[in-house]
C-alpha cells in the first residue's frame, strides 16, 4: 500500500543541550536512489526545542512522508510538523471554520456561518471525552498539535516561508489547543438529519407509508407519526444545519476572491441531505483464497474529491509504532492503512444517529420549552464572535437538553433542535 521510500537519508541531527534536529529530506526515484550519496540528496535541518531526540523526515518522489522518530511523542510532533509545512492554509482554515473564528480573519461575511457552526461545537467535560477514546489520545492530539504550533513559531522567524494564502490575505495561521482535534464536530460523516427531515417532507405532501417508496428502512420497520405532530416542517428547518457545516465559500467581490476553490469542501458527497447519498464500502478475502495465501483487506471510503485533498498520506516510524496508509492533514495518525500485523479500514453507512426534536414553546415565557409535563429553561451560552475590521459581535447561543436550537418558528410558537447520538 505504502510506496517504497528507497534510500534513506543519513541521520542529519545531532542533539544539542537545548535543541535537537528535525531533518526533511528529498529522496529521488529509481534505481538510481540506492547509490546515490548523502550528499546527493537536497536536506533541510532545523532546530526545535521540543523534540526530546532528532527525527528525520525522508519525501518520496510520489511527495510522500516517511517520518522516523525514536519516540512516539516526537513521531507525532513530526506529522503535525509535516502536515503544517504542506497543509497549512488548508488546515487553518479547516480548523477556523470548526470553531466558529471566520469572520476573524475573512471579514462580516462570515458572521453568521461562525455563529452556526458554534452551535454544533462539543462542549462537555473534555476530560470524560478523551476517556472514551484510546488511554494515549490526548497525549497523540497534544504532541500532533505542539507540531503544528512549532511550525508557526518556525514561520515567524522564517516571514519569507508563509504560505501564499496568508500573505495575500494579509493575516497569520493561529495556533491549536489540543481539544480542537475533537471538539470540532461539524465535518461529521453523518446524513441521517436531512433524511429524517425529507421523510417528514414526504410524510406532509403523501404520508409515511409512501416515504417506504423513497427509502426502505433495514431491518424492516414502519414509521409511525406521534398523535399531535404535523409532520409539515418550516421550509428553511435545516438552514443553521447548513450553514454550520458548508464548506468555506467566498463570494467573487469579497476580498478574499482570491482563494476561492481553494479551501475543499471538507464535508463528503454522502453527507448531502436530499441528493443521492453512495454509501462506501469495503470486504475481505480470505487467506484460503488468495492467491498470496494472505488475507487481502480492499477498501471504497467514497470520500469526495476536492483541492487540496482531504485525504493525506503518511508514513509513521518508530520503536513501538510502524504504520502507513491515509489519513487527513488536521488530524493525527492514521485511519486507513496498515501496520506490520493487519490492515484496517473505514467506511460509511446509513444508520439512525442524529434526531431532530420539535418542542412546544410557553406561551407565557418563550425562554422555556416543554420537556415532559413541564417546562425547562434554555441553556444559554453567551460568546463574541470577533470580526475582521469591526468590533465583536455578541451572540446567544441557545441549547436544549438534547442539543443545539436551530431555528425558532415564532408564529406557531415551536421550536426545533438537534441531537447527535454518538456511537464509539
């Protein structure tokens, strides 16, 4: 799966009392690379205080990083390192449009999409978040991201190695908390909302029976609509839904013209609510019946084609990790690949996790919705959105106990709102 990265730069760092070294270095193909000498291969060194020893980074001619490090913490610092120094505007912007900080750097345009999108951000206890994932996550997200940071840090002193975007733009990549890897929830794979929202379509225009034509459910089920529900949506339900999870777009007379297409739509063509939705696929030979006498794992994602591309592959070495394969630049590791045991994959598919709750608002205190037999109070976070070139915009963020409010439906005094059901 992993290209061959041929011959090996020499190790070119030695460790200092302050600072070790992070070596990149080109690799030419063919034949030709194995008798090439060190001297023969272009090499870039620079100093981090941050690693604990040196770490080499060996680019195939395929443009491909093949990391080796004699520690996990520094394998990881590497990749974030690595994936700034070729991914970098991509990233920023990737991580700016999760957390809701556009219209910091892009202008008012942009206000409103932030507002959205700070609605689906994870805001629990992060300490019981990193639990439900592996004993080692935080510490990766930590080490990933201090490599993203570094070089920023290494771009300050090196003003004439900023990427194009950010120099056009007039403005600097920001740095990263650990917690963004995660907290970032609205690039889900994820499409069950839309279809739940064009089964109500159906539902009001037929009935549910008939949405059965448009959908079949496995296993087996028919839908029943709860006495009292009007299955018949306001038309722009999902319009905050939207908003906080499109990809970045930049008008023609914005400013910011100048990289429009740059930044891909980071969502996928099978999240698209209402459009033909492939689901990805994979399968698995056996051992017995491969010609090999290996077992042969092959792999569909179907994630969407975009420039640059979401998908981002890597190499990762050390003591106790070897494994390669594709990933996506702001997000360390690896999600499909192999190590030197197995191969794994992802793939996505149609199941029942996100809800849309419809509630009743009291008349006499539109604050409270109807949880039950009672009334409960909305939670309200209160937040600045800062704008390029204006002051801070202050916005209200309103959630119920089952999720964010995406739209209030004043003439009939309802509201709607969004819950993700997350499955580890």
């Amino acid at each position: 799966m992993m290209p061959n990265a041929g011959k090996r730069a020499g190790f070119c760092g030695i460790r200092t009392l302050v600072a070790v070294v992070i070596c990149i270095a080109g690799v030419v193909s063919g034949p030709a690379s194995a008798q090439a000498s060190n001297d023969a291969v272009p090499t870039e060194k620079i100093v981090l205080s941050e690693l604990r020893a040196p770490v080499e980074i060996v680019i195939d001619h395929w443009g491909v990083p093949h990391i080796y490090a004699k520690n996990e913490s520094d394998l990881f610092f590497a990749q974030g390192f690595n994936a700034a120094r070729d991914r970098l505007f991509q990233i920023d912007t990737w991580r700016r449009r999760g957390l809701g900080q556009l219209a910091e750097v892009f202008g008012p345009a942009f206000i409103e999409q932030d507002k959205a999108t700070r609605l689906f951000i994870f805001r629990g206890d992060m300490k019981q978040e990193w639990a439900v994932y592996s004993k080692d996550a935080e510490q990766i997200a930590t080490s990933f991201v201090a490599g993203i940071n570094a070089y920023i840090d290494w771009l300050e002193k090196n003003p004439d190695r900023m990427p194009f975007e950010f120099r056009k733009l007039n403005y600097k990549p920001a740095h990263w908390l650990a917690e963004d890897v995660v907290r970032i929830r609205s690039h889900g794979l994820s499409g069950n909302l839309e279809d739940e929202v064009a089964r109500a379509k159906t539902a009001c225009a037929a009935d549910v029976r008939t949405d059965e034509l448009r959908f079949r459910l496995e296993p087996e089920w028919h839908t029943r609509i709860p006495e009292g529900l009007d299955p018949c949506l306001p038309k722009d339900v999902l319009k905050v839904f939207d908003l906080a999870t499109q990809e970045v777009r930049f008008k023609a007379e914005s400013p910011s013209d100048v990289v429009a297409q740059v930044v891909p739509d980071l969502r996928t063509v099978e999240q698209r609510g209402g459009e033909e939705r492939d689901e990805s696929n994979n399968w698995v030979i056996s051992a017995s019946k491969s010609a090999t006498g290996s077992a042969i794992m092959a792999n569909d994602p179907h994630r969407a084609y975009s420039e640059p591309s979401l998908r981002y592959i890597a190499d990762l070495n050390s003591p106790t990790l070897h494994v390669s394969g594709i990933g996506e630049p702001a997000i360390p590791s690896i999600s499909n690949g192999h190590n030197d045991w197995i191969a794994f994959g992802g793939t996505y598919f149609s199941m029942d996790q996100e809800d849309l709750y419809v509630y009743e608002l009291n008349p006499a205190n539109r604050n409270e919705y109807k949880y039950g037999n009672q009334w409960e109070k909305f939670r309200v976070i209160h937040e600045e959105i800062k704008v390029k070139g204006l002051a801070a915009v202050p916005v209200d963020l309103k959630f119920t106990r089952h999720g964010p409010v995406a739209l209030r439906f004043a003439p009939t005094g309802w509201n709607w709102a969004r819950r993700r059901i997350w499955r580890r």
